[in-house]
C-alpha cells in the first residue's frame, strides 16, 4: 500500500476536511467540472445510440430531425423505463448505461417525440378495460376515491 493511502486510512477525517475545504473554496471550478464531465458523458452515450446525435424518431416534427444537444433525451423503446430501474435520467443513468456496455432499449428523441410518445402511452393505459386494469392502477383509483 502506498504510504498515501496508508495515511488516509489512518485518518480519513484529515483528508475528507481537506477535500471539504478544496470544494467549499473552489463551488464554480468544481461544478463546472462536474457539468462537463456530465455533458461529456452524454454525448457519449447519445453519440453510441444515434451516430448523427439527432431524433431518430421517423415522425419528428422538426425537418431532418432534431439535433440541440440540449433538446434531445434517451427513450426506453419498449416504455419500461421505471421498471427496475433507480435512475430517472441524467448522469446517473448515463454511467449506468456505459458500465454496462450500452444495452439495448435505448434511443435517442428529442423531447417534442419523447412527450408525444408518453401521451400516446398515457392514453393507450387509460382506456384499458376495467377487468384489464393493473393492481397498481386499481390500487390508485381506491386511494383517489378516499381522498375525496
């Protein structure tokens, strides 16, 4: 072991201060390191889903498909987004998809496609047939009823 590590095993207070100290005393250079590291990180992983980085949507409304950076959004093809999952999106999701080797379900829309994808989705569940209902959906629906 290196005679660094070994001094911080010995006393991690000492170097957590320090590491506090350096942080507090440097907020803008800090966040704006972590920021970049976030953007760098989704393009990569945009970049791995849609080459072109735009919507790859086939009913985008914007011409040739949107391609701001800022305006676009990983999409779970098959609308399982909070099944099993702990991430809701940002940073944390993209490292969780580049650890494990860009998994398949994923693709790049801009948020216009992605909205209208969720309204199609949220209209498909609510006309579902009351025998068709989930427990999750009944569940809800009984709570509602409390409530008011």
């Amino acid at each position: 072991m290196s005679p660094y590590r070994e001094d911080y095993w010995n006393n991690p207070e000492k170097f957590r201060g320090v590491s506090l100290k350096y942080y507090y005393d440097n907020k803008v250079v800090v966040s704006n390191r972590i920021a970049e590291r976030g953007r760098l990180l989704k393009i990569e992983v945009f970049q791995h889903y849609s080459p072109e980085l735009k919507c790859q949507s086939s009913t985008c409304v914007v011409v040739n498909g949107e391609r701001n950076l800022d305006c676009l959004e990983l999409d779970h093809v098959c609308d399982d987004g909070g099944k099993g999952n702990r991430f809701h999106g940002g940073a944390n999701l993209y490292a969780w998809i580049k650890r494990n080797s860009y998994p398949v379900g994923f693709r790049v829309l801009c948020s216009n496609c992605n909205w209208i994808k969720e309204v199609e989705r949220r209209t498909r569940v609510s006309n579902v047939a009351p025998t068709e209902e989930s427990e999750y959906h009944r569940k809800y629906r009984l709570n509602f009823k409390i409530m008011v």
